[in-house]
C-alpha cells in the first residue's frame, strides 16, 4: 500500500487514501459527488444538512476497509470492495434520493446502474490500478460474492449515512456505533455471522434507522420540496423538450438553475418557491389508520401521482399544478438476515432479539399520504382529496394540518 494522502472526515476522523483510491477521488465521476446532497431537500428542514455524495463516499470506503482488514480479505479482494465502497454512489441524480423516482420514470434505471458512467469515467483508472470495472458494477448492484460489506442487513453503507446524517442535522437519533458492530462481524464460507457480544450495536442500527425516517428521511417538509421539485422536471421534460438524461447527469445547481431559467412557467415558479422557501402546505397528511395503505404498497409513480392531483385540483376548483400527492410505498418489514453466534450454536437475529417486531410496527405507523397544495388553497383540495382518496376523517384536527 502507498499511502499518499490523509483526509480529515469530521465522522470518522484521519482517513487515509491510497494511490488508486485518490486516482478515482480525482475522476469526474467522484468529483462530481462535491455537488450533489446527501439528503435531498431536508437542508429546508435542517439548515446544516448541507453535506454531500462526496463526503458519504470517502466514509463508506474508509468503513469497507476497516472490514476487509477485519476479515483479512485477500490484497486483490480488498482493493475491490474499497474502490467499489468509493464508487457505489456516482449514479445518484441531482439531490440524490430526490430524483431516483425520475431517474426510474424516465430513464428506467435506479442509481446502483453505474455501468455506462464506471466506464466512462473511470474504468481506465481501475484497469490501471488492476481493479476490473464489471466486478465492481457486480458489487455495487449486489450481485457479487463480495457485496455484503456494501449491500447487507449491517452494510458499511448504512452505517455511514445513519451516522452522517445525524451529525450534519443534528437530530439525536442516527447513533451507531459502526467500529464495534464491524468488530463483532464474523466472516464465514455462507455469508457473515454477528458474535453475540454485537447485538446491541446491531439492534442500535435498527432503531437509528427508525428513529431517523420520520425525523430526517420522510419528513414532511423535504417531502413537499422533492415533490415540488419533481412536478418541476415533469413539466421542463413534457413541454419544454428537456432531455432527463442530461438533466440527471448534472449536478445539484445546474439542474436547478435549467428548471429555473426554464421556458415553462410552472416549472419556473416551482423553483423559485423553493430558492424563497415558499413551500406548499399540508392539505392532508393521513397516516395507514386514515386510508387503506395497503392499496399502494409500492407508492405511486409520478404519472399517477399527476393524474390524482389533476382530479383532486377539478374537484376543488383549483389550477392542477397547484395541487401535489405524495404517496410513498409502504415499509417494508426490516429483517435482519444476519445470524448471531453465541456460545452453543448460531441463531437468527430475530431469536435473539424481539425488538425488531416493534420497531416492524413503529415503522408502519410513520407512514403518511400527503396532498400539499398552496396556504390559501388548503381547506378545498382537503375536502376534494378525502373524498377522492377515501380519507376517513381524524379524530383531532392537529392530525390533519
């Protein structure tokens, strides 16, 4: 190893990079990670969530070695999953996460498909540094022997952003402690295995996970932001000619600068209202006991989503475009695959731990239907969107608004 650089992560501290790893910091690809949120549109709700793909990508890859060493992989085998570690997110979209339901309408792709920007970007560094591209794009699609460390129950991947993104809100809730689950991670021939001296750190990570999707991931505000921001592209790309394979290939400021400067005017408003913090407003805000969930377990696609919102605006009088629904898909159950190791014999997690049922459950009373339309405008698109969507009526008003 040829350590040439040292990098301060305010997380994880001193991160060294190695010779390949700092030729693929310098790609286009990686670069490009400077520009793009990690979280979307919750710096609307948390002014310091200003953080970055970048950023996520040097602690994923400085988490993915510290578990190659603790397996002892091979030199070769631990070369790739770091440089795979660093790659794992070049595919994200404008905002990241954000524009993934556009990226899939679109483009029909999800943003672990990197193989045409690996190759374009960065495939000769790899080769240089003997790392084989498709080996990687294997790992970040998880489709390779080696992509557990990356994509699993107790993935380095996780483990980062739960403890990022709790560091740059500020919300309390993303504690993991990520060094002592790796510790306790047993490498066998089927898979890996957690020694019973880590289910606290693992059940610690589900409850993070929890905790932090209606605080940080699902909060109203980011959501109203990316559903205005997603009506924005839809209408650049339907009347304007716009090209969502460009538009999703620049970074986080051009694309907003594109739909701002935009012919169309919806779409100029749209953003516009975001640059001011002029958001829509919760209509309806209706949790699983208000609406039968189970009628989208998989959400809605923005198609539907505009075709509701058009017969929900008719219905209350109002222009279509000023009326958004946002129905997520359903949680699905957490289920920690890993097994735990005690003395005696290796069990499944959830023989050892009863807490994730709970947690299961907590997770499908956080969901929530949203229909945000303009302040002046709630009472109407309220009384329309019940009717459309079979709403039952809360028990408190403060439940609604």
């Amino acid at each position: 190893m040829y350590l040439l650089k040292i990098i301060k992560d305010p997380v994880h501290g001193y991160v060294e990079v190695e010779d390949f790893a700092l030729a693929l910091l310098d790609s286009p690809a990686l670069q490009r990670l400077r520009y793009i949120r990690q979280l979307g549109f919750s710096y609307l709700v948390y002014p310091g969530a200003n953080h970055t793909r970048f950023e996520h990508a040097l602690g994923t890859m400085y988490l993915a070695d510290v578990a190659c060493r603790k397996f002892m992989f091979p030199e070769e085998d631990r070369i790739l999953v770091v440089a795979s570690a660093l790659l794992h997110d070049i595919g994200h979209g404008p905002f990241s996460h954000a524009s993934e339901p556009i990226m899939e309408e679109y483009l029909h792709r999800s943003h672990d498909d990197i193989s045409a920007i690996l190759h374009e970007q960065a495939g000769e560094i790899l080769r240089r540094h003997g790392i084989d591209p498709d080996e990687v794009c294997a790992i970040v699609k998880g489709d390779h022997p080696l992509a557990g460390i990356i994509h699993g129950d107790l993935d380095v991947d996780r483990m980062d952003y739960l403890l990022r993104d709790a560091y740059y809100t500020g919300a309390p809730y993303g504690t993991v402690d990520a060094q002592r689950l790796i510790r306790n991670m047993i490498r066998i021939p089927d898979g890996i295995v957690l020694d019973e001296n880590g289910i606290n750190a693992a059940e610690s990570l589900l409850i993070a996970r929890t905790l932090m999707r209606p605080t940080v991931y699902y909060h109203h505000v980011s959501r109203i932001g990316e559903s205005m921001f997603h009506l924005a592209v839809q209408e650049y790309l339907a009347e304007d000619g716009g090209d969502a394979q460009a538009l999703l290939a620049m970074d986080d400021a051009a694309c907003m600068q594109t739909l701002r400067t935009a012919p169309n005017e919806v779409s100029r408003s749209l953003v516009r209202r975001i640059f001011e913090r002029k958001l829509y407003k919760r209509a309806i805000y209706a949790g699983a006991d208000q609406v039968n969930a189970t009628a989208f377990p998989a959400g809605i696609t923005l198609e539907r989503g505009r075709a509701l919102a058009g017969t929900i605006a008719e219905g209350a009088g109002v222009e279509p475009a000023s009326v958004l629904v946002d129905i997520p898909p359903f949680p699905r159950d957490m289920f920690m695959g890993v097994r735990v190791k005690s003395r005696h014999e290796v069990v499944s997690f959830e023989e050892i731990s009863p807490r994730v049922r709970t947690l299961n459950e907590t997770r499908h009373e956080q969901w929530r239907l949203g229909v945000y339309t303009l302040p002046d405008q709630r009472e109407a698109v309220a009384d329309a969107a019940s009717e459309i969507l079979h709403v039952k009526k809360p028990t408190r008003q403060g439940t609604l608004f």
